[in-house]
C-alpha cells in the first residue's frame, strides 16, 4: 500500500478529521466559558479546541492566571502519537509551559481523569463508582466511524452498549457521548461536532432516549465546511439536568419531546405536521420486513439473464476439508474462541473429522441454460424500477440452495448465516436499500433475496390486497417525506424503516378500494412491458388517494422504555 494510501487509512481507521481552527472558534465564542469552569476535550486531535479555549479565556485572564487555569481545569486525551505530537508542537510555540499531567496520549475509553483509581476503567462496576459526574464542559469533534481496539470491544458494550435497557450502538461517537454524558456534571454543557446520522437513524434511537431523558439539546449547523470528510455533521450542544426536557431545538426550530415520543424512531426531525401521522398503526402491524442475504461471492453463483439464457462457467460439487483449530480461530469473531469452544474443535480436529465444502471447476466452454431451470431461482436485486420489473438475475440454488448455503457456512467470516431465508420464494413487495426515496415494486413469489434490496411480507392474517394499497402508498410523496425527514434521512432505507412508516388508516374505504384497483392495473401495465418510474404522471396521481384527512381522536400510547423496545427490536 502506498504511503498516502496508508495514511488515509490510518485516519479512517481512528476517525480523524480535525476541526478547521475558525470553526473552533466560532463555536468557543458562544459558550462564553468562564474560568471556573473545568473542560475535558476527549479527543484533542492538533488542539483546534483547546487552543480556541484558552485563546477565548486569554482575554479575560492573565498569563499567570490562564497557566494555572490549565494546570487545574484542563483535561484531555488523544490516542495517535502523530497527532499528539502536533498538538504537544504547538502548545510548546504558544509558550505554554509543560503539558499539564491531564492531557495525555491514551484512549479516551480506557481513560479516566487521573483522580480515579486508573485499574478501575474497564470494570463496569468500579467505572461507576468512580467520580463521574466531573465536567462543567467537554468539548470536540469525537471520531466518527473510528475503530474501537478489539481487545476491548466486548467490555466496552458492556460498560456503554446498553442505557435505560435500550441499545446503544456499537460506534465510536455513539461511545464517546455515553461515556461523556456520564463525566458531566448536572448543569453542565457538552458541545460535539457530531454526524447527523444522530438525528434520525434507528440505530441511534437508543443513544436520542438517553439525551432526551437527561439534557437540553440544542442541534444546529457547523458554522464552516470541513475539508477533511464529505460526513454530513451537526453541531450538538447539551445541558445536562437530569431530567427529560419538554422541546428539543433543531436547525432553530422546537420539536416536542411528546411529538419525538409519537414517531416510532424517537425522530429529532419530527414537527407537529409529522406527528399526527403516527397516531394510528404502522406499516409494521401489517408487515414483517426483512433484509435479503450475501452470498459471499456473487460471481460464484449469480447470473445475469440475457435474452432468457444464462452462461454458466462453472462445475459445482460438494468436497470435504479437515476441521482444525487454526482454522476455526480464523473463523471466529474479533479471532477469539473460548476455552470450551478450543476443547471441542481441538477433540474434533484430533478425530479427524472433517466438513463439507463447496467445490467448483471452470467448464471450457460456459454452459448456456434456459431459465427458469430447476436448479437456479430467479434472485431479487435492487433496482431503480418501480411497481414491478421482471427479472434480471438468477442464483445457482440446486438442492434447495444447498451450495450456497454450504459456501456461507464455510467461508473465512463469522457471519454465517443467511439473511432473510424464512422469506425466501415468498411474494412481497421490495425496494431498493439504497436510494433517494422508496423504488417499491411488487415481488412476485419464487424469488431469492439479496440484501441490497429488502423486502416486507403480510403478516398473516391480513388481507393479500394490503400487499397493493400499501405499495401504492410507499409510492407517494407524502409517505417518502415522512420516510426521509423523520424516519431516516439518509441514503439508506433499510426493512425496520419500511415498518416504522404510518399505515394511511386515513384512507376512506372508498378511496382505498379505488387505490387496491388502480396499482393492481399498474402493475398489470408493468408486466405487459410498460416501464415507471417515481415521476410518472401515474404515479403521480397516487397521491389524491392517500391524501391526509383528519382522523377520530384515539388515545396516544404514552411513551415507555418497554413500548420502545417493543418497538425497536
Ligand atoms: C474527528 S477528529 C477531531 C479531533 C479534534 N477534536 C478536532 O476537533 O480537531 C477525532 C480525533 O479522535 C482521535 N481518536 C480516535 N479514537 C480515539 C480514542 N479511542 N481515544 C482518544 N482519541 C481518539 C483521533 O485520532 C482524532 O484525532
């Protein structure tokens, strides 16, 4: 790898992109610091922060006065050695004296302020006994999509991956807030540059809960662009009181936590125009959405369909490979096995056992096979097509799938499984995973799913036509506006999206016969050749019959960890 390539790496790696000094500053400014003050900045990077602090607090102090400031009241912490050097380089051009013992080279999540007993900061129960509540301030630009040293991954879920019995995703800035959240003071401040992933994506509900119930938050735009990362960042600012407030501020607009509390992501981008959308069921009352598989190696098994043949340049067969410990350690998880899992695999490798593996020869000539064909299914890939489109693909799947699935149970990975297999062959409606808005077209039975395009399927009981007035309905504006402004607003649209999505019960039952009638046609058009896409003029017109009326007042479900979690896993 080149050095350059390498860097880059390192910087992905340790989520480093520094704060541009100017829009260090203009964030400093408006928290008007006061001395008394003690600040931690958990991930010092060159010291764009720090050096904005003390020159913001150099105008109030003296020189003596503001070296002894940082003596007593400053914290910090980096962990790559480059960086800290730059910052150490600067500090000494400033004139600043000797590193105060609190900042130090070291990872911010085995770090502690030096007061704690330092053996006790991976042990969840001494970690919170230990002076916590600390910080009038913290202060930075935490690592976004940094990698967390592996050796202590499972500890640290332990210690942050859980809060009020809601899941806190395993990712660096996610970690960073718990753990700063938990050094802060009651009363105390924390302003993060922070991805704006945090604002609406599932997999954040869990960490929005645990603000939401503790601080004021205040969510506004970085003043500057960054150079260094094409991340969509928010600039995040909390008060810690302990207590739930009653409004969040988001791009200078009040969302009401109750109105939070109404969408089923905990959306920071909810108004009262969104919430009244969530008063009645969800999509996923009706359906069960489910992600598709990977296969592991799709030139192995996938085939496009030209003019309806495929060219098939291999020969599978089943053989059989040794079971060793070597093996299986490069297997595993993070490469780690228990004691227990080591006896068994290593009594097994002694007995010789061995497993089945998949086999493949390259044909001289590629087979050309008509399909449909026994022995392969018709895949589904995402596509930009809505409504239906007829297959492009097919998967090898002799004996029911056997070799692929022999091939994933195999392969150097740890995931094992294969996503979406209870849906497999079953009709639905899918969409593309990654899109701008919903692709959503009929799926019918007898397709294998791919992950790139996840599928929802009626859960029993419910009537096949939901299938239709449902997919007309994800084909509005109305519902992708609601999709991507408060559901999750970026790229992704994944299966626990499409469930969390309102269910137009708003619909009078004339209106929605006359919706079923007009996307069953739609659809019937499709398969006789006629392509649509999302701005067609027949697409268009879906959008009278989900319009929003208002409806009878029901009863609004107050808002428990238990109903969250109901909903969240
Ligand atoms: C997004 S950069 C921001 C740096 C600095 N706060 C700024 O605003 O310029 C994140 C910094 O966190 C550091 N970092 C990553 N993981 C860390 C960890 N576990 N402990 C301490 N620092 C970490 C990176 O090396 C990088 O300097």
């Amino acid at each position: 790898m080149s050095r350059a390539k390498l860097s880059r790496e390192h910087k992905r790696q340790l989520g480093q992109f520094l704060t541009p000094p100017f829009i260090a500053r203009a964030i400093v400014e408006r928290l008007c610091i006061s001395p008394s003050e003690r600040v931690l900045e958990p991930a010092l990077g060159s010291g764009a922060f720090v050096f904005a602090l003390l020159d913001a607090l150099g105008e109030h102090l003296t020189p003596a006065r503001l070296l002894r400031w940082v003596q007593t009241h400053l914290y910090g912490c980096e962990i790559d050695v480059q960086i800290m050097e730059r910052f150490v380089a600067e500090w000494r051009a400033r004139g600043l004296g000797v590193l105060p013992k609190n900042i130090v080279r070291g990872d911010f999540f085995r770090w502690l302020p030096p007061s704690c007993d330092q053996r006790a900061a991976l042990n969840r129960h001494l970690y919170f006994r230990s002076p916590l509540a600390f910080f009038d301030l913290i202060i930075g630009n935490p690592p976004f999509g940094g990698s967390i040293d592996p050796l202590i991954q499972d500890e640290l879920d332990q210690i942050f991956g859980t809060r009020n019995g809601m899941k806190i995703k395993k990712e660096t800035y996610a970690f960073f807030l718990v753990k700063c959240l938990d050094m802060l003071k009651l009363g105390g401040r924390l302003c993060f540059i922070c991805s704006d992933t945090v604002l609406t994506i599932p997999t954040m509900l869990g960490l929005r809960y645990l603000l939401q119930e503790q601080c004021e938050i205040e969510i506004s735009r970085v003043p500057g662009q960054f150079e260094e990362t094409t991340q969509n960042l928010v600039l995040i600012t909390l008060v810690k009181h302990g207590r739930k407030a009653s409004h969040i501020r988001v791009f200078g607009d009040r969302a009401k936590t109750k109105d939070v509390e109404v969408t089923p992501n905990l959306s920071w981008r909810v108004n009262g125009e969104y919430a009244r959308y969530f008063e009645g069921q969800t999509l996923g009352d009706k359906f069960v959405a489910s992600s598709g598989m990977t296969t592991g190696n799709n030139a192995l098994f996938l085939r496009k369909i030209v003019n309806g043949l495929i060219a098939e340049p291999y020969e599978f067969s089943f053989a059989q490979e040794p079971i060793t410990l070597a093996g299986e350690v490069e297997r595993a998880r993070l490469g780690k096995l228990s004691d227990a899992q080591r006896l068994t695999i290593r009594e097994r490798e002694q007995r010789g056992e061995m497993r089945r593996i998949v086999h493949w020869e390259q044909r001289q000539t590629p087979l050309a096979v008509p399909v449909p064909h026994a022995d392969y299914r018709f895949y589904n890939k995402a596509t930009s097509a809505v409504v239906y489109a007829a297959p492009e693909w097919v998967i090898f799947w002799r004996d029911q799938g056997a070799y692929v699935y022999t091939f994933k149970k195999t392969g150097k990975w740890y995931l094992h499984g294969v996503g979406g297999r209870p849906y497999f062959e079953k009709e639905g409606i899918t969409w593309s995973l990654i899109a701008p808005r919903l692709y959503t077209r009929w799926l019918p039975p007898g397709y294998i799913l791919d992950s790139g395009a996840p599928c929802a399927f009626l859960k029993p009981g419910v009537e096949h036509d939901e299938l239709f007035f449902v997919m007309g309905w994800t084909l509005t504006d109305l519902c992708n506006r609601i999709l991507k402004q408060v559901i999750n607003h970026t790229r992704n649209i994944q299966s626990k999206d499409f469930e969390r999505l309102p269910y137009p019960d708003w619909v009078p039952p004339r209106s929605k016969d006359d919706a079923i009638a007009f996307i069953k046609e739609l659809v019937h058009k499709a398969m006789t050749g006629k392509r649509f896409n999302a701005d067609h003029p027949s697409l268009q017109s879906l959008n009278e019959f989900y319009k929003y009326q208002p409806r009878r007042l029901r009863p609004v479900v107050a808002y428990t960890t238990a109903s969250a979690q109901a909903r969240l896993f």
